[in-house]
C-alpha cells in the first residue's frame, strides 16, 4: 500500500512545505495580533450608545463586533453566556469608563481588548480602567500546551516509522503501534493532571495525543510521505496561527474558523469550555472523529497489506525508508523553527489604528462679569483668542453645570494655528470669568468636513440635562461652495443633526454627525433645525422653506417636526404638523408662518411663560424689521406682532447685517430678550485685517404684550 519515498516525491512535498510555511507567515504578518470582530457590548443611554456602537463598527480593521443595552445585567448575563467577551460601562458623568472582560477568554485576548478599547476611548477624550479581573485572566494560554500534545502525538508516528517502517505488517507490530500511542497519552495525561490539578485536563491532553497520532498513522499508511506530510501541515502548521495569537479573535479568516477545527484548536478550546456548556460539541467531535478515522485505518490495514516478501527486501525497504523520512523530517524540522522565529517576530509588530478627532479646550481668555448686554459687546471686542477671531450665527444654550455653549458658523482662525483661515464652524465655552474655544485635533471646524468638502453651518443648539453630563444636538445645514469669490457662493443641501455629550465641568466630544435625508439644494424642502425648542418630552424641530427664485424680498415659510430628544439622529422617529396632527410623512408638513413677508432662513423660537415666540428678521436678508411671531402653542397659528427694531443690511456700504437669534437663557429679564445679530463686510480684506467687523454684537428687545 505505501512505497518508499522517492527523490520525485520528496522534492514536491518540500516545496509544499515552503509555499504552506510562507502563506502562514504572510497572514499572520498582515494581522501582526490584532482584533477581528471581537464580541463587546456597551452599557448606557442609547442616545449615547447607538452612535458609538456605528462608529465602533466602522474602525479600520473591525477588530469589534459591537453592540448595546442600557442594561447592566443584561450585559453581564452576555458576558456568562459567551455571547460578548467584554463590557464597556459608560460613566458619563466623568471620562473614565470601566471595562470587564469575561472569565472564559485568554489572557492575550484580554489584553488586546483592553488595548484596543483603550485606544478608541482616547478618540473622545477618555480612559477606561479593567475593574474586574477573573482569576483565569492571569492563567496559562493552553494554545502552546494542546500544541505540544499534537506535536508529541505526531512525533511519536515519525518514531515508530523509523523503527519499524510505515506499515503494520504483523499483530505484534500493531499492538506495539497501540501500546506506544496509549502510552505516550497516559503521560501526556498525568503531565495534564500535575500542570493544571484538573482531571478535565489531563483527559484533554492525552485524547489529543490519540488524536494527532492515530491521524498521522491514518496519513503514512495512506499516501506515504507525502501523506505524513500533509498530516505535518494538517496537525501542525494548522494550528501554529493560534498558538502565536493566543485566541482566533485575534485572529483573520479563514484562520480564525481553520483553527478551531484542528486538532490542538479543538483542544485548547475544551480546556476554556466549562463541561456542559454551548459550544463544546464542535471540539469533541473534531478530536473523537480524527481518533476514530485514525484507529480504523491503521487496524484494517494490517490484514490489507501483503505479508509474503522476502526478508531481505522488507530490510532493504526500511532503511530506504528510514533515509527518506530522516532526511524529510530533518528539512521540515528546520524550516519550521525558521517560520515559527519569523512569524513570532512579525506577529509582535504593532501597527496603529489611525484615530478620530480628540477636542481640547484652549487656554481661558479672561472675559470679567457679565452684567448686561454692554458686557456682552465689551467680550466681542476681545481679541486675546486666536482661534476665533470672527465668526457668524452665534446660538447658543445653557449648559446644567453653569456654563453656556456657543455654535460660530464660519471662522477666522489666527494663521498660526493648525487649520489656519476659514472653517465652516467652531464652539465657545463661556464659563464665569472666562471663555474657551472647543478646538478638535486637527485644528479644523469642531463639526468636520464630509470628505468631499461638503461643511456644516450650525443653526441651533439645545442641551439635554443628564446625570453627571449634558447631551448637546447641534443643528446644522450642509453646506457646498459654489463660487469661492463670491461672499454668496454657496448652495444649502439639506439638515444635519450632530451630538456632544458634555461632562459636567468637561470637555465637549463629538460622537456622531448624521445628515437629515439626500443633498438636495432645493429649498422649497423644509431646513429643519433652523430653530429648535425643547418642551417637556419633546423637542421641536423647525424647517424653513421657500421656492427657488423668490421675489426682491420674500422670506421664508415656516413648520414644525418633532420628536424625543434621545431619538435626534433617527429622522423615522419624527413626526411632522399638517395642520391637524402630527404625521410621519415630511411633505406634509404644513405653513406655520407663510414666506411672503416670512422669516429669515434661520431664526428663533422659544417659549416663555407659557407663550411661545419666533423671532427673526422679516424679510429674509434684504428686509429690515426685527419682528416676533407669537402664538400659544409650538405648532401655531403664529400671527405676526409690529417690529420691535430694525436692522438694515447696509450691503450699499459694503457692510452685512443679519441672521437676528434670540437668546433667551441670558441675561433673562421679564418682558424683554437679548438678542444678537451677525455681522461681516463684503470685502473679505477687510475683514482678515480687522477680524473685529466679524463678529455678532447684542441688543435687548421688548417682548409683544400679545
């Protein structure tokens, strides 16, 4: 049934060895020990955590297959099911959130979790600290230890081969096959036993024995050498990405699934598998099944083979076949030793994942009391803060801790600064005594750039009160230029929602931009956003709208969408006003406020006891009247209330005077409002030589009496 190898054969086979030795080595040089889809779950709020979870998902490499609960104790119940291999508390009252691993994984997966989660926190600003670490965290891997038992099972067939050839010709060489195989699994069983004081173990290691053995008797009896060698490559070379990475999370396909059904892969995970657990058929089938085909093979062929040679020739078979299988083992031995140094050293490489943008704060620029809306011009005229030297729209919202945040739409920024000149949007923290600029990473606009230049012009800001941090929704239009020397160069494609989350006394961090339907710059669709109100559960989100080319004049329509504030980023949980009932449908949405003589693209509305209020310039940019717009509930009917002031563009003269905001939450006073109004010039010049003429200025107006 087998011959001795010929030089034919050898050759062939060595090169197989090589080719399978170097397509390891590639592999693992590729995943140099990195996650792949590692199961982690995270704990919070899903306003918070459902953006994560996306932006998780999507790091290069996808070393994790997230999801969330809000839950704790469902977290820990996927953590002792195996469905998660790590949980991730968010404390989002502070920036350090905790990380439990389960007992059941490896302590080289524990490792890379914890390194990896790490790495991901510092994207938004915080740590993580392992508060929980099982006892098996800190024991053995068992990948280097079913290996060796594979290996000691395979070793012992080259032995026996050497001896006394490849074939059981007679019972007793049969039984002495069987009594050397049972043997070396006893020992490898009392090893077992000693190292871990487990008799689980000691069973594992010794049926590993049996079944690397009996395999390889099954592969020599069948193909000869090169069917040793295809069982070298089967129950060796098989297993050897596992035993470098410690866990298959830490490794690609088809490795990752390859290795779970070798014969040392199949061991090492019943050594993590608690007996009666899910997932222990798999293992027990791949090493019961390679014992069992082994077994038949080698006993059926010993009345299969012939027996009547000569003697003589039998001898001068064996030591032809002993030379062959020396020199055959000898080279694989070596090239093995070779790929395994190589591959170890490549698989400690490190290779970093790029990061997101971290947002930082700069130092404070002293700004004194504010007192009045005379303080308020006195700290526009500060010029101690490079990284915002002028900028327009200016909205803002209280933040629970005492602090205000401000939302600037384009930005002078200070030429030595990192993303020097105009960026599309920045933030201001206005703290008592003190303002600071919300600077991202890279230096350029907080909200960043799509990647094919696409911006975000903030038009509303709202703050959601949590334990210990805020939720802040910015509202924004997506903005693209069209003419870069034309000061109204610029077409609007539609809303955008993004989130902050804000601990208390805190840095703002980004954790999600969503764009609000297609580019379209069609705005006869609704900009919803332009203003925004949060009453009771609800926050009110409303659009302004107009036809294409609107008369010398006309401003824009007015309506109204709503939905929970925790559900700003799933436009299919908003409902919109038709007049009669809030509806899922947006076209239906219905004229608040008409565009003849209408609001400004964007605007104000708000609430005060118990009346609510839109405020804008009426007109758009070419009118003049600061009005209000009053009604009794969110949804209308607004009627249109006398000017409270006026506010002339002044284009003739090359100034621009527009977009008037309502700022409520400042300076309140009963019966009146501050407000602030943006300011520019056309000649942009003028403006990088004095930044001064970008920026908003503030007045106070009475509130209508109706």
């Amino acid at each position: 049934m087998v011959r001795p190898g010929s030089r034919g054969e050898v050759v062939p086979c060595a090169v197989l060895v090589l080719v399978a030795l170097g397509w390891i080595v590639g592999r693992l040089r590729a995943d140099a020990g990195e996650l792949h889809e590692a199961p982690v779950v995270l704990v919070g709020p899903d306003v918070v955590t459902a953006p994560l979870v996306e932006q998780v998902n999507a790091v290069p490499g996808r070393p994790f297959a997230a999801g969330a609960v809000d839950d704790r104790s469902e977290a820990e119940s996927l953590l002792e099911s195996g469905d998660a291999v790590a949980e991730l508390d968010l404390d989002l009252s502070g920036t350090q959130d905790e990380l439990r691993i389960a007992a059941a994984h490896r302590p080289e997966l524990a490792r890379a979790v914890e390194a990896e989660v790490a790495r991901i926190e510092k994207t938004h600003g915080r740590t993580v600290a392992l508060v929980s670490s099982p006892e098996r965290l800190e024991e053995r891997s068992w990948a280097p230890v079913t290996f060796g038992a594979a290996l000691a099972g395979f070793l012992l067939v080259c032995v026996v081969s050497l001896v006394w050839g490849p074939l059981a010709r007679t019972l007793p060489r049969l039984l002495a096959r069987l009594t050397a195989l049972a043997a070396m699994a006893a020992g490898a069983g009392a090893f077992g036993w000693l190292l871990a004081g487990s008799a689980q173990t000691g069973i594992v290691l010794a049926a590993t024995v049996v079944a690397a053995g009996a395999l390889t008797f099954a592969c020599e009896i069948v193909g000869g050498l090169p069917g040793l060698l295809f069982a070298a490559a089967l129950i060796l070379a098989g297993p050897l990405p596992l035993v470098l990475a410690g866990d298959r999370l830490l490794l690609s396909e088809p490795w990752s699934t390859g290795s779970a059904w070798t014969i040392a892969g199949a061991g090492e995970a019943l050594l993590w598998t608690d007996a009666g657990r899910e997932g222990i058929a798999q293992p027990v089938v791949t090493i019961a099944g390679s014992a069992l085909l082994g077994l038949v093979v080698l006993v059926t062929t010993r009345w299969l083979v012939r027996t009547d040679r000569a003697r003589d020739g039998e001898l001068a078979e064996l030591r032809s076949w002993r030379r062959t299988l020396g020199l055959v083992l000898a080279s694989a031995t070596c090239l093995t030793v070779l790929a395994t140094a190589l591959t170890a050293a490549l698989h400690a490489e490190t290779v970093p994942r790029p990061l997101a943008s971290l947002a930082s704060t700069t130092q404070c620029v002293p700004s004194g009391p504010v007192e009045d809306v005379d303080d308020l011009n006195r700290i526009t005229r500060l010029r101690a803060e490079p990284a915002l030297q002028g900028g327009d729209v200016g909205v803002s919202a209280a933040l629970g801790d005492g602090r205000s945040i401000w939302m600037f739409g384009d930005t002078l920024r200070a030429k030595e600064l990192p993303g020097a000149g105009f960026v599309r949007n920045s933030m201001l923290l206005v703290e008592p005594d003190c303002l600071r600029v919300v600077l991202p990473e890279p230096g350029g606009a907080i909200i960043p750039d799509r990647g094919d230049g696409v911006g975000y012009w903030p038009m509303s800001v709202t703050a959601l009160d949590k334990p210990g941090y805020a939720l802040v929704v910015v509202a924004a239009q997506r903005v693209r230029t069209t003419d870069s020397e034309d000061v109204f160069g610029f077409e609007a494609l539609g809303p955008a929602i993004a989130q902050f989350v804000v601990p208390d006394g805190g840095v703002p961090q980004l954790i999600s931009v969503t764009d609000i339907g297609a580019d379209d710059a069609d705005t006869r669709r609704p900009m919803w956003g332009a203003a925004a109100a949060l009453s009771g559960k609800w926050l009110y989100l409303y659009g302004t709208a107009r036809e294409p080319d609107p008369e010398l004049g006309t401003g824009f329509s007015l309506h109204v969408a709503r939905v929970e504030p925790d559900r700003v980023a799933d436009p299919d949980r908003w409902t919109y006003w038709d007049g009669a009932a809030w509806v899922g449908r947006a076209g239906s949405a219905s004229e608040l406020i008409p565009a003849a003589d209408g609001v400004s693209q964007t605007l104000s509305v708000f609430e005060r006891d118990g009346r609510w209020y839109a405020f804008s310039k009426s007109g758009e940019f070419l009118g003049a009247d600061l009005v209000f717009w009053t009604s009794s509930s969110p949804t209308g009917p607004f009627r249109e209330q006398p000017p409270v002031g006026t506010l002339p563009s002044g284009v003739a003269r090359g100034e621009l005077r527009y977009m008037p905001l309502a700022h409520p939450e400042i300076l309140e006073q009963p019966g009146s409002v501050v407000v602030s109004y943006s300011r520019n010039s056309t000649d942009v010049g003028a403006v990088l030589r004095n930044p001064l003429l970008y920026r908003p200025k503030f007045i106070r107006v009475d509130l209508p009496d109706t």
